[in-house]
C-alpha cells in the first residue's frame, strides 16, 4: 500500500501501509491535525522532512527494523513528546528535531556515531539526553536554544567525552547542564 494524500489529509491518527518499506519525503508535511503515527514493522527508513510541521503530532511509535531517520523529518512537531528511537538507528539527519518543543527528554542509539547540525534547535523543553559512546561528532548549533537542557548521559569516559569532535556553537543558549560519565561529572564551562 503506498502512502496517498487523499488518504490522511484529515485524519488525527495514522498506522501506514504493512507493504511500505520507506516513509517519503515529505509524505505528511503541514498535517496539523495529526497527533498520532504507527509506523509497520517493514519500514526501514524516514524520508527528509516525512512529518515536517505536524504541529499536533504527539506520538510516534517507530518499529526496530528502521536505521535511518532523515534531514528535518520531525521539524516544528511541537507537540512531540513521546519518541523512542530504535536501536538499529544509526542515522539521525540534520534539523531532525527542529523545533519540537515538547520534546523533554530523548535516547540516542548505540550506533549512532553523529549528532546533525541543528538537530535540537529550540527543543526549549529538552531537560535530558542520553548519548552513546560512540558518538564521534556533534555538530553544529545542534542544541542551539535548548534553555532548560540540565542532563547530558554519556555511556562513556569523561576522556572519551573530551576527545568527541563539537561543531561551532553546538551547546549555545543551553542550559548549565552536565554531562554524566561513566566516571564522573562535567559542568558546562
């Protein structure tokens, strides 16, 4: 079954097609009264900008087969408070969290190994993340405006922290957060 326009122009929820393995670009982009989505079990990845300004959506319950999230796909989903990430994820594009200001807390996968430029732009109500110890880059402003960012979880060493490529203003307009080490704290300077 593919994904129609017809089919979701006014629907508040959305559990998509069994046969679909990918959700396109900019599928349900401006669906202002969507607040809930399913994605099946076959998809495996996230077309850019797939859910861009749902501004009701809430809810998104992303199944484990799916490795790729892409460029922008939840941007101003203001409402958006409850996302687990699969574990197989193991990319996450840039803008992808955008202005999502419900957003209080996320886990980012084991094999994740980059953090995007913006991905948590104006995410003002992020509290706590959890990063893996594998991250090698974050990139730039990508919690810009993230005011009330208190928790940063490492699953690493405050060595392997320090040694994790930061792009230009990655943390500015943050909050005085710390960052949690397998081995001990670190203050934002």
């Amino acid at each position: 079954m593919a994904f129609t326009d017809k089919h979701y122009k006014d629907t508040k929820d959305i559990t998509t097609g069994t046969e679909t393995t990918a959700v396109p670009a900019y599928e349900f982009a401006g669906r202002h009264s969507l607040t809930e989505v399913k994605i099946p079990d076959g998809v495996a990845s996230i077309g850019d900008y797939a859910f861009f300004r749902c501004s009701s959506l809430g809810t998104v319950s992303i199944p484990e087969r799916v490795v790729s999230i892409g460029e922008g796909v939840f941007w101003y989903c203001r409402s958006l408070n409850n996302i687990i990430i699969p574990q197989n994820v193991s990319h996450i594009g840039d803008y992808a969290f955008f202005g999502c200001t419900g957003l209080t807390d996320i886990i980012i996968p084991e094999k994740v190994g980059y953090i995007g430029d913006y991905t948590f732009v104006a995410c003002n109500g992020l509290t706590d993340i959890t990063l893996p110890n594998g991250i090698a880059r974050i990139g730039e402003r990508a919690f810009l405006g993230c005011g009330k960012l208190s928790v940063i979880k490492f699953n690493g060493t405050a060595k392997q922290w320090k040694s994790v490529v930061k792009g230009e203003c990655w943390d500015k307009d943050t909050g005085k957060y710390t960052v949690r080490c397998t081995d001990g704290d670190i203050n934002k300077k």
